[in-house]
C-alpha cells in the first residue's frame, strides 16, 4: 500500500481528529508530513505517534503571517508539495442573539480567510498535478441555526473550493472537498456546551442518522486518501459527503 510514496503532504490541523488520522493513513501510504495545530502538548503528542521524520508547526490557520512562516518552513524542508490538506477549522456555537462580532470575525477568518490565503501563498510551491483538499462540513447545506457563522464559513468554502477547481485545473492542479458529517473527534467532543446539552444533541444525531451513529477519523481519513492520490485523478471541483446518509434526512 503506497498511493503516496514519496508525496509530500501538509495537513493543517493535523495533530487531532481527522487530520491526525489522515495523517497517520498518509504515512503509512509513504507520504512525507508536515502537520500544523496550535497547543504545543497535542503536536507534540501527534508526532510521537507519527514518527520522528514529520514536521510538526504550530501555526494559527487565520493568521497571515503565521501562514508565510509555515510555507516558508515547509519549502525549507521539502521544497515542493504534492498535497495541501486545508483541515483545521473551528466550531463553536452562535445562537443569533447572543454572537458577537469577534466570533464573527474568528470563524470567518480561521475557516474560509486563512484557507483562501494559504492556497494562494502555497500556489508557487505545488508540483503539477497536486491535489488540494479542503475540509468542509455538512451543516454548509442543512441549515444549522445555533451555529449559523460556522455552517456559512463552510459555505462559502464549498463555493471557493469550485472556483479555485476552474482556476487551478489548467495547471494540472485539482481542488476538492471533504463534507464530513457528525465525527467523533476530540474537536467535537470539545465544543463548549453544558454536558446535559451537548449529550442531548448527541443522542439526537444519533437517533436521526441513518446510520445511527457518529463516523470514526480514519473513515474520513480514508475519503482524503482518495483524493490525495491518483485514483481521483478525474474528480475536479467535488464535495464529497462522508455523513452516514445524513444529509438525506437533513435536508428539507
Ligand atoms: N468532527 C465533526 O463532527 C466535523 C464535522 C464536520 C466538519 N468538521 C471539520 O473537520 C475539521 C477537523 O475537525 P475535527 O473534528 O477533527 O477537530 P479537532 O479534533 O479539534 O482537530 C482540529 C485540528 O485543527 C487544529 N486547529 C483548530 N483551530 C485552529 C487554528 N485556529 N489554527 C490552527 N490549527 C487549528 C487543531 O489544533 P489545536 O488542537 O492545537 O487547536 C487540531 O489539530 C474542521 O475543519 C471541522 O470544522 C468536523
């Protein structure tokens, strides 16, 4: 198994969840890593799971300069890349009430600014026939009233994700998306809610799915395998929805 031998690969918010499951998926399959997080204790963890030889890079997705270094970083250490997993994202509620527009500005920016930016300034570094992925989320198309901020930054990535795919696709360059349903990640089991509240949508989603329960990192992991390699060598532009039939109850 090594649909990436030699790839190089950089996966942001890759020290948790689906990206570190990707990551450990794309290291078996021969890639070389860097991976990006924020906290220092889970990078540090995630490359003692991964292996010495990847790159770990602390660096805020919605900051620009944080952006330069990581790329300059990367370039340092691998010259080229072959894959850009655009993953980190953040999640947090924002009842219409009650959002305030430094939440506003934080999704917004770390979501769909930081991915717009790293695309760009990581454009001169992508060999032909490179392969973008970036992550979106379900609630882009079900409508998701208590987290209205977070589904419309991932809208509009589903949006950049089929503009990018036209702009890109003449250079050999393919840009798709991961719409991943409910996950159980450590992200997810994160968001800041009361206990009782966050159990109680827990329990629904669960009852709702079609499936009837959450998906596991690694079966994400293995939709980004997918589109990392050749085997997608025809999908341009694609959202792929990895929900456990969610989104044919949820949506109207
Ligand atoms: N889990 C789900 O149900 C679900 C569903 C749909 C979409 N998604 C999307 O999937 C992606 C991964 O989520 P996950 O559930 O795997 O979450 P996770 O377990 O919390 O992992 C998130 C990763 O992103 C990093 N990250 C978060 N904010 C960052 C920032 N501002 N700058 C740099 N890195 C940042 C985290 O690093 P630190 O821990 O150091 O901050 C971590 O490595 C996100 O884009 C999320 O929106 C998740």
């Amino acid at each position: 198994m090594n649909k990436l031998n030699g790839k190089t690969v950089l996966i942001t918010g890759g020290s948790s969840g689906i990206g570190l499951a990707t990551a450990k998926l794309f290291s078996a399959e021969g890639a070389r890593l860097a991976i990006t997080g924020r906290d220092p204790e889970r990078l540090a963890a995630a490359k003692e799971q991964l292996g010495g030889d990847t790159l770990t890079i602390a660096s805020e997705a919605g900051c620009l300069n944080d952006i330069e270094t990581l790329l300059s970083q990367v370039k340092q250490h691998f010259e080229t890349l072959d894959v850009l997993f655009l993953n980190a994202g953040v999640a947090e509620p924002t009842p219409l009430e009650m959002a305030t527009e430094e939440q506003f500005d934080h999704i917004m920016r770390v979501n769909f600014k930081g991915v717009f930016f790293t695309i760009q300034k990581a454009l001169p570094m992508l060999n032909p026939n490179a392969s973008i992925i970036v992550t979106t989320s379900i609630t882009n198309r079900s409508g998701t009233p208590n987290f209205s901020i977070y589904a419309a930054s991932k809208a509009a990535l589903r949006s950049l994700v089929q503009s990018l795919a036209l702009t890109l696709i003449g250079r050999g360059i393919r840009v798709n998306a991961i719409n991943p349903g409910p996950i159980d990640t450590e992200g997810f089991n994160r968001l800041p809610l009361p206990g009782e509240v966050f159990q109680a949508i827990k329990d629904d989603i669960e009852a709702r799915s079609p499936i009837k329960r959450f998906g596991a990192p690694d079966e994400v992991a293995k939709v980004a395998l997918f589109l990392a390699s050749d085997d997608s060598a025809y999908v341009v532009g694609e959202e792929i929805v990895v929900d456990g039939g969610m989104t044919l109850v949820c949506l109207p």
